[in-house]
C-alpha cells in the first residue's frame, strides 16, 4: 500500500524526487517481474519437450500429459491467447486505486486464457498479485468468490470444451493449493503490516506525549519565572502608587501605566497557561498551576478587537501613536486574528525600544480575503542627529524572526525595513481563512 508522505518547497524537491521515484516502482516496477512470469514462462511451458519417459521428445508440460497414454498434445499460442496473456499485467499498475476492477480483469482474462488453449505454466502469476492485493485492501469476500470460480473453471477448461475427456485430479488439487497458498500468504502479510502500522503509531503517540510533556514544562517554567516577576512588578507599582502621594503627575501615570500593563500581561498569560493545560490534560501531563488558582481570571485570546487598547497603552507610555483601521475586526478569527495582533504588539513594541523619539503610524485595513497591516515609525528630527542606525534591529533582533515566522504560520507574507526618512516599517498580508499550521507560541 502506498504511504507516501507529503513534501512541499524548493528544499524537499529532491527528497520528492526520490518519493516519487519509490511510488512508481511500487505501482509499475513490481509488476514487471509479474509480466515476465507470466508471459516468458507461460511461452516457455508450451515448449517443454517431456515425453512418458524423460527426454523421449514428446512436447508439453507434464501435467499437461493425458492419464491414458501419457503422451503431450502441442500446445499453439495464436494472438488471442498471447494478447490475453499481455492484458492480464497491463492492468496491474491501476491495482491500487481500482483493486476490484484490476481483479475483475485479471479473473477474466486467465479465464478467458484456459478457454482458448489448453491452460500451461504460470499463466495466473497476474490474477495471484490481484488477489494478493484486493486481499490486502480489505475486499475479502471479493477475493474468495474469484478464486473460488478460478478453481472451478481453469481445471475442468479442457474437459467442457472436450480438449480432454479426462478430469485431471492433479490439476484440481493444484488449483486448490494455489488459491489457499496465495489467500494464507495474503492474511500474513495483512498481519505483519498491521503490526508495523501499529508500531509507528505508538512511536507516533509517544511522540505527541513527549512533546505534551515539554510543552507542560516550558509553561510551568513560565509561570515560575515570568509570572512571578509580573506579580512583583505589579505589586510594587501599586504600593507606590499607594504611598507616594506627593508624587508628580507624570510619575504617577507611569506607575499606573506600569501597574496597568502588568496586570494586563498577568492575565493575558494565565490564559495561555490555560490553553496549555486544556490541551496537555488528556495526555496525561501534569497540570500548571496558575497564580491564582482554577478561579483565576483569564482574558479572551488577543485579536484585532483589542489593537486599540494596544495603541492606548502605547500612548499612555509617552509614544505618540496614530491608528487608522479600515473593516470589520470581528470578520477575522482563528489564528490569523490572534497573528495579526501580535504583529502589530512586536511593531508597537519596538518602536517603543529602538525609537522612542519617533511617531507611530499603525494601519489595519480588512478586506473580504486578506489582512493588510503596516506599522511605520517616522523620526521627530532628521536621522543622523535621532535614529544613526537601523540595521543592528534587523541583524539581531528576534522580534523581525517571530513575526515573520507567524506570517509564514497562516500563508501570509511580511516584509520589514529601514524607510528613507530614518524610520522603520513593518509591511503584512495575511490571509482571512489563514491555513492553521503553528502550535500556540
């Protein structure tokens, strides 16, 4: 049976080449040495010189010798009965997408085969690999009722058609051994794939479970650090708003500001942990706990909805941030929507790091098919007195990989790059219906 794995990309193409390669083999390849059997030894069966005594020169097969006299009737291929040999391996190669169809074939023409000439040699080589194969596909009931009628007929041919008035008891019982053989033979090979497939499947799944497994542990590393420091973040921030009453304003807000977000970021990871536990929880792993127990509040997975709270809290840390969004955020879901916004938090965010002397433009246009997003900084002041350089961003930060990489995730594209006034701009298509191919990061 075939199971060959899909490859796609320019880096797979050989490997696909090689696939290929197998495929076909496995399809016309083994039929070749089927063919051969068939034909050349069937040909070669109607020549034979035996006599009554070995070698006196009568011409035929033994079992082709009548009981009586044991003398060999001459066996003469015509056209119809060499065409019917060929037909019966041509129609192989299609056995695996048409098993029962190849097996009719096949069927017919070795019968039809035994009642032109007196059946010689391995002329049912090719109905044996139709039976193997429909056997193996499942068609069992199939493969008995043809070997059933194969049995009846290819023995007594030469007796209703009075090219012999003695039925050959021999070649009954070699017909019956020969379809038990091939059946027998068949269901051992159904077994042993069997157990193969099987085998893979556990390796499979003992895969999945070390994967849920890492999965746990990364989360539970997670939570013991990130979220421990968010929590002392969020808490400091709070007692100093608390006690410094006689603060200035502006330190004040940044303090809220600070306490805002990290609460924000608190719950946004006790919903991812969430996830994770949900996932991992019917392999067996061990749950994580989250800071504040089962009952721990948790926010909806982040989208496009919530790219202007994004943009508030931008502003509230001193950046001066524009939005212009043009379409329905809530036609967009799935992993294209939760992308999309994390696109548009990394760009924010470096904006924030790299330049925070820049103004941010953040645009999200939303049509029926794809998702545009375009984030630009644009500096206050020329660039060799603001931003000197903005390649060390490109060649060393991750934040251009990970958005890129969920781009990749959906089928979409990005591209990133310096602009000519100093600034930076992150460029983004993503597909609505994006293809759902990248775990949760």
């Amino acid at each position: 049976m075939d199971t060959t794995p899909t490859l796609a990309g320019p880096a797979s193409e050989s490997a696909g080449t090689r696939w290929g390669g197998r495929r076909r083999f496995a399809r016309v390849g083994r039929v070749l040495p089927v063919a051969f059997l068939q034909i050349v030894g069937t040909l070669l069966a109607s020549r034979v010189l035996v006599g009554p005594g070995l070698g006196t020169g009568t011409p035929g097969p033994p079992w082709a010798r009548h009981a009586a006299t044991g003398a060999v009737d001459p066996v003469q291929l015509g056209p119809l009965a060499i065409g019917l040999l060929v037909a019966g391996v041509v129609v192989l190669p299609w056995r695996w997408r048409w098993p029962r169809a190849v097996l009719l074939l096949t069927l017919a023409t070795t019968i039809g085969y035994a009642l032109v000439v007196s059946p010689r040699g391995p002329f049912v080589a090719a109905l044996t690999m139709a039976l193997a194969n429909a056997w193996l596909r499942g068609y069992r009931w199939w493969v008995v009722a043809s070997a059933a009628l194969a049995v009846v007929v290819l023995p007594t041919a030469d007796v209703v058609l009075d090219r012999s008035s003695v039925l050959d008891l021999g070649a009954v019982l070699l017909c019956v051994a020969w379809a038990t053989v091939t059946i027998a033979v068949s269901e051992l090979v159904r077994v042993r794939l069997e157990r193969v497939a099987e085998r893979r499947r556990q390796r499979a799944e003992a895969d999945r479970r070390r994967a849920a497994d890492e999965r746990v542990r990364i989360a539970r590393e997670l939570h013991d650090s990130v979220a421990h420091s968010m929590s002392l973040i969020n808490l400091q921030a709070g007692v100093a708003l608390h006690l410094g009453t006689d603060l200035p304003d502006q330190t004040r807000d940044s303090l809220a500001n600070i306490r805002d977000s990290s609460r924000d970021a608190l719950v946004e990871l006790r919903t991812i942990l969430g996830v994770l536990r949900s996932v991992d929880g019917a392999s067996g792993a061990e749950s994580v706990g989250a800071p504040d127990g089962e009952g721990a509040e948790r926010a909806p997975v982040a989208g496009l909805d919530r790219v202007a709270d994004l943009v508030q809290r931008a502003r509230a840390a001193g950046v001066d941030v524009t939005l212009a969004v043009d379409g329905d955020p809530s036609a967009v879901h799935g992993v294209t929507d939760r992308n999309a916004f994390r696109i548009v938090q990394e760009s924010v965010t470096n904006v924030m790091k790299h330049a925070p002397g820049h103004r941010a433009d953040v645009v999200v246009s939303i049509g029926p098919d794809v998702v545009d997003l375009v984030v630009a900084d644009h500096p206050s002041q020329p660039p060799s007195a603001d931003r000197g350089s903005t390649e060390p961003l490109a060649a060393t930060g991750n934040g251009i990989i990970g958005m890129r990489e969920r781009a990749n995730a959906v089928g979409g594209t990005l591209s990133a790059g310096p602009t000519t006034d100093g600034g930076w701009r992150v460029i983004a298509r993503l597909p609505v219906a994006g293809t759902d191919t990248e775990d949760l990061r």
